[in-house]
C-alpha cells in the first residue's frame, strides 16, 4: 500500500469506493487521509451504511468524525477497534463536584509514549480557579498509576 512509513505493517485492508483502506500497526490510512490509533476516541462499524466511523479525541487535530465507506470489510473493523482499545492504557472518571468531573485517559502512541487527555463533564468551568486545581490534581493521580 502506498503512503506508509518505514516499518509500519499492514494488519488487516479493505477496499473503499476511493481505494484500499488499511489498518496498520501506527494508525488507519485511506486514500486522502490517515489518523493514529491513539487519536481515535472510538470506531463502528454502520452495517446499513456499510461504512466505518470514526470518532477522534476530543484533543485531535482531527475536527471532525471520519464516514469511511467500506465494501467487505473482512477483518477490518475488528482490527481497528483492537488497535483503538490497545492504544488506551488508563481511563478513569474522577469525581470533582458531586457526580460531575474529568475523564482522564493514557493512551500510548505507536512510537511508546504517552500521551494524556482529560474531558471535563458538562457544567464545569475548567477555567474556574478551583475546578483547574482540582482537574490538575485529578490528572497527576491519575498519571501517577502508570508514570
């Protein structure tokens, strides 16, 4: 397949209406585009639809979810969805205000690092002086169960 990276393997491939779409050991490339497994908050696969969707973090560059049309996907979409929980190390929901607080989550990138994201739930203000300590407490105990 085109476009890959020096030693990047293909683990499972599917042809698209645009070309082959593949599911590698970095990241999942299609023709116009690719997304790395870590980057990737969740995938599914749409049977009526017959397409992959692809939801990145909320932190990615990438903006907006990825509809990738797939005919006979094979293994595809099992390997996809292994690379994507693989990649997640920690996950943990911590409490900051009554129910209401961060999920943070340790994913590990292709190359061994880590990278961490937290998402606030809705009606806390991150930018609130007291939540912002709180979040970054929640976030060092979190990353302290793995570093």
């Amino acid at each position: 397949m085109e476009g890959l990276e020096t030693g990047e393997r293909v683990l499972a491939e599917a042809e698209g209406p645009d070309g082959r779409i593949a599911a590698t050991d970095r990241r999942l490339v299609w023709p116009s585009g690719s997304i790395a497994w870590h980057e990737i908050e969740r995938a599914s696969w749409e049977s009526d639809a017959e397409r992959l969707l692809v939801e990145p973090i909320a932190t990615s560059p990438h903006s907006q979810p990825y509809k990738l049309p797939v005919t006979g996907p094979g293994r595809l979409v099992d390997v996809v969805r292994e690379q994507v929980t693989g990649s997640v190390i920690i996950s943990r929901h911590i409490r900051l205000e009554g129910r209401r607080g961060v999920r943070v989550t340790g994913r590990r990138k292709a190359d061994g690092e880590l990278v961490w994201n937290a998402v606030v739930d809705s009606g806390l203000d991150p930018d609130d002086e007291h939540t912002r300590a709180r979040l970054d407490a929640a976030v060092s105990a979190v990353r302290s169960e793995v570093e």
